[in-house]
C-alpha cells in the first residue's frame, strides 16, 4: 500500500513513462523521502483511526506532548469544534486525530484532497478543497465536504479546523512564520452552528529550509514536504490545549469577522504551558 507510486507520476508527465521514466520516479521518490513514507504508510496500512496514527507516530519517531491536556477531560459529550494553527501540513493533522479521536472515536477532521489520499483514516477525513487567500469558484468537493460537515456536527458529532486552509507560510512583511489568512466559509460555518469550540496550538513549525522555499515558489515548497516528516522524532512537538469555548461566550461576537479574530487570538496568543505530558502517558480515565 501507498500513498504515491510510479502511475502518480506517469499520470503527472510522460516525462516519467516507460522504462527510464520509471527509473527518473524512482530517483525522485528518494530524492524527496516519498519512498519513506509510502513504507510508514505500508507498514501501517492494515489498521485505521486511531491504531493507524499511533502506529504511523511510532515508526516515524514522532512523540508529541500535550500541555494542559487535563481539559480534554471536559470535552462535551455531543458536538464540538477544534480549531488549530497548521505549521507542518498534514503531520499536524495526523497528531490532531491520533489525540481527541481517542477521546471521541466520531471526531472527523476537515482536510485537503492530498491528504484524503492516506485511505485508513478516511473514516476521520472529510475532504474539501481549499481556497487559500484566492477568489475561486467552491468546487463540488468543498460543497460536498461542508454538506458533510454540517450533518456530522448536527448529529452530534465532533469536527476539527484548520481555518486557514493551507500550511503556515513565512511573512516578509513582518518576518514571522504564521498562518494565512482564516477562510471566510469556514468561519462562517463556525458562527452558524452554535457550538462549543476548543483552540489548539500547535507551538513548534517545519525547517527554515521549508520556509524560504515557500518564499521562492509554494509549489517548490510542496517537494519539501515528505521530508519534513523525518525530521520531528528530535523535536517532541509541544500541543497545547486552551479552554473549551462555550457558545454563551462566542454570543458575544455578532458576526463572523468578529469571532474569527477572536478564536485567532484564542490560537496564536496561547501561552505556553507550564509542563506537558508525553502522548502515551495522557490517560482520560
């Protein structure tokens, strides 16, 4: 099982058909570490939900830690919102899984069409396309995906967010890694279902190297990615979680800028936690 094989490329260009094309997939497969993941994503492959992640954490050396994770505990039974910076672009949302679906298997994370492709944890995806900071037409994928997203969350369910839609880019104007700017569908879809939301920040990012070739070109950037994966087994990723926000509270804000800035903030300006508690010893008992 993988996630990108030699047709991905052969359906890409016919620069990587037959025999020395193959042979070129193959060179650049290595070259960006996609043969590593598509052997993580083997190993794995048979289980789904949470079994998958933290089987999927543990071959990549991935131990993230959690600070405040006895909040968790007063998640509410019925349907909730997470929303979250997106430094890494995709591990970020792997982590975000493998943590509250263990709370709540129902929980279903909004993601893009590239990580709807890692098929065992389609159970906890719900695929859109993503706008970014562009005026694009919605695509029938996005409808779909916020059809869904509205029946799971009206049936009691719980949903995750990265609202920016697209990872964390580096800023010249202000020199500052950070998220682009929040989509307006996805706040507005937050403003109108009238339930508890749970910030989540994620207080680590990717190499300089993924940065500065964001600056360069994002589609440079996007090689860049398989790699990114490898280098966080030395980094424990720190998680943090901030207080549930009650929907008394977000009554507050009359419309959907006003909130979005709000739940932002609520992100960005976490502090960080006094201790964290490593992913295999948080116990919700």
């Amino acid at each position: 099982m993988k996630v990108v094989d030699i047709k991905d490329f052969e359906a890409l260009s016919s620069f990587f058909k037959g025999e020395r094309g193959h042979r070129r997939a193959e060179f650049i497969m290595r070259l960006l570490s996609i043969d590593k993941v598509n052997w993580v994503y083997d190993h794995s492959g048979a289980y789904t939900g949470t079994e998958f992640t933290s089987r999927l954490l543990d071959d990549l050396g991935v131990n993230y830690i959690v600070g405040n994770a006895e909040r968790l505990k007063s998640l509410p039974e019925g349907s909730f919102i997470t929303v979250s910076n997106h430094p890494y672009g995709g591990l970020d949302g792997i982590m975000s899984i493998d943590l509250i679906a263990r709370i709540r298997s129902d929980y279903k994370f909004m993601v893009n069409k590239i990580l709807f492709l890692v098929i065992p944890m389609r159970d906890n995806f719900i695929s859109v396309t993503p706008t970014g900071n562009k005026k694009t037409g919605v695509t029938g994928t996005s409808i779909k995906g916020i059809r869904e997203t509205l029946e799971h969350l009206q049936n009691g369910h719980p949903v995750g967010f990265f609202p920016s839609g697209a990872v964390s880019d580096f800023s010249l104007r202000d020199f500052k890694v950070r998220d682009r700017k929040w989509q307006e569908n996805i706040l507005h879809l937050i403003h109108s279902v009238k339930v508890p939301v749970l910030p989540i920040r994620f207080f680590d990012r990717n190499s300089p190297l993924f940065y500065f070739l964001g600056v360069i070109n994002w589609k440079v950037r996007l090689l860049k990615q398989p790699s990114e994966i490898f280098n966080k087994s030395d980094q424990d990723p720190r998680i943090g979680i901030g207080k549930l926000i009650s929907v008394e509270e977000q009554e507050q804000f009359t419309d959907y800028h006003a909130l979005g800035t709000y739940l932002r903030k609520m992100v960005y300006e976490m502090p960080l936690p006094a201790s964290f508690v490593p992913r295999k010893m948080i116990t919700f008992n």
